[in-house]
C-alpha cells in the first residue's frame, strides 16, 4: 500500500466510512502485514470510546441483551460499534455469524456497524483481532462498543483485561452457576444481570446474588446516583432482553460505571493495562511466528526440536535455553553499542 493510497484509506476510516471500517478489521483479522502501517496512524485517535464487555454462560440471551443495549444508546444519539465473538472451527476459523442475523434491524443505521469474529481457537474466549477491532472503532468515532464473548468459564475471562465494563448475564435455573461462583467468575462482572427475568426462579437468583460480598441491588445505585463512591459496588439487576424490559436501567448504571472510572483513576489504569497485556499478545504471537519461520530452514533449530520430541530435551529447559538467549543477545548488542572512552582510543 503506496504512502498516498494508505494516508486516504487512513482517513476514510477517521471519517467512519464503512467500507474502509469493514476493509481494515477484515486486513487485521487476517494479520494482513498491510494493515500493520495503517494500524500506527490509528493508534494515535484511540481512547474516547466506553468499551463495553457482555459476557456469560452459553443460553443466557447475551447477543438479546446487546441488541437491546444498541436500542438504548442510540435513543441518547451514541454511535455504537459491536463486535459479536463467534465459536469457531479450529481448522476452517469460520464464524458462525449468528448474531449479526439478530441484528438485522440496525442495518440501515449508519451509526451501527456490526462485525462477527471468529475466535479461531483463542483460549481466552476472545479472537485475536478483538484489541484491533476495537481500537479501528474508536479511531472512527464510535461513542460505545460493546464486545459480545462467546462463553465464560475457568479460562475465558480475558474480557476483563480489554473493557472498562463488563456485564455478567446470568438467567435462572442455569445448573451450574454456583460452581461458576466457587470458579471466581463472579469477580468478572462490574455489573451482574439476570436476564430472562420472566422465568422461575429469577428473584429468587437475585437475592441470592445480592447476599455476596460487594453485591447490592441495581436500584439502590440508580436511587442513589452517585458516581463518586470510593469503591464501586456491584449492582445486580433484572432485564428481559427480548421484552426489553430492564434494558434502559442497564445502559444508565453501564454510563454510571464509565463516569464513576473517569472520575478517579480507574480508567486511565484500565487504558494502561489494556496496552500492555495488547503488547505481550502481540509479542508472544510475532516470536512465535518469528521461530516457526525460522525452524522451517535452520537446520540448527530443527535439530533442537528434534531433541525436544525424542524426550532428549524437555520443553521447560528449551524455554529458559530461548530466553537466556535472548537475554545474552540483547545485553551483547548493548555492549557493542556501548560508546568507547576517548583515553582507550589514546592507548
């Protein structure tokens, strides 16, 4: 991509243009080497969006829940982006793109910009191109964008390191909620709903969740609207998505939760974490690359793997063998970057 090609491409997506949106999350989806300078000049525009994390159990109506969240903030003029996690094939990484079909009443919003991703495996929960989604959102302009995960479990809370706020959706009866309390995925959640209120059991679920430690009644916080509580408490609330009942309270303690983070120091810290633990992906998945590359024709490098599969080797040593170095190659060049004494010249 020519500099002029890519400085007009780079701002048809600073303008919100579709096209260009959709162009650029497709490059950075297929770690296109060409959407790495175009991603340097939007880095730059990034950090006016509220990211918004959903999150839960398989069958709790999180893409209902969303989809009702886009009606709320759009009713306050926002612009929303929604970025809708699919499970994925770990062979093909196709998307099963059914939540877009739920959405299908934004599509004539040109503040609505919807996009599928495919998880391609990704233990976390969470596809790769997610952090590079959202940051081509926020380049854009979009006001709100709430990132629907596929599930949670023991191991798919990565969702907490990219949003400001994530919303736990729970729904009664759900078997094993209790052992999703016992597993800590109830310290995920700065905001706990339990959807499908219309079903048995769902007051029952939410005294229950009230009695936890930091818990309190979604009303309570909305009652009180003050967003300069030392310590935020979590609220827990009732909605029917599909009803769109309890949505409008939702959207109003997600924007009193962003508040509450601008206010003290929480967002800025949730800026900083997001970048470094977006760097340390970035980094582990380039190295990996880097040596597989590399071990194709390094016949050195093969002959170690080869030790590792005859069990001549094993995996932890070989890692501390990369890592050491590394770390005698990097304090090599210092050294040899290192500016010589003018009386060792003389000698």
């Amino acid at each position: 991509m020519e500099r002029t090609s890519l400085m007009d491409f780079v701002e048809e997506i600073l303008a919100g243009k579709v096209f260009a949106i959709s162009k650029m999350i497709s490059l950075v989806e297929r770690r296109d080497p060409k959407a790495f300078n175009a991603m340097k000049q939007l880095y730059g525009k990034c950090g006016r969006a509220h990211i918004i994390g959903v999150t839960g159990p398989p069958g709790a109506g999180k893409s209902c829940l969303v989809a009702a969240l886009v009606r709320q903030f759009r009713k306050k003029g926002l612009s929303v982006g929604v970025l809708a996690v699919d499970p994925s094939s770990p062979f093909t990484g196709g998307a099963v793109l059914g939540d877009r079909a739920r959405m299908e009443e934004f599509s004539s919003d040109p503040e609505v910009f919807i996009r599928s991703l495919a998880t391609r495996g990704s233990v976390g929960g969470l596809s790769e191109a997610v952090n590079g989604a959202v940051d081509i959102f926020d380049a854009a302009g979009k006001d709100i964008i709430l990132i629907e995960t596929v599930g949670v479990g023991q191991n798919e809370i990565d969702i907490v390191n990219l949003a400001h706020t994530v919303v736990l959706a729970l729904v009664p009866g759900y078997g094993d909620w209790l052992q999703a309390m016992k597993a800590g995925i109830m310290e995920v959640g700065d905001i706990l709903v339990v959807n499908k209120a219309d079903q048995p059991g769902a007051g029952s679920l939410l005294n229950e969740l009230c009695l936890m430690p930091g818990k309190t009644m979604a009303r309570d916080i909305l009652d009180n609207a003050d967003v300069r509580m030392e310590t935020w408490r979590v609220p827990v609330g009732l909605t029917t998505a599909i009803k769109g009942e309890g949505t409008a309270d939702l959207a109003s303690i997600i924007s009193m939760h962003f508040q509450f983070l601008k206010i003290g120091n929480g967002l800025s810290e949730k800026n900083r974490e997001r970048r470094i633990n977006q760097f340390l992906d970035l980094l582990s998945k380039r190295m990996r690359e880097e040596f597989v590359r590399h071990y194709q024709t390094d016949p050195a490098l093969r002959g170690w793997i080869e030790k590792i599969k005859n069990l001549k080797l094993d995996p932890y040593q070989a890692s501390e063998q990369v890592i050491d170095f590394i770390v005698e190659a990097r304090e090599g060049k210092i050294r040899n970057k290192r500016p010589t004494n003018k009386k060792e010249n003389n000698q």
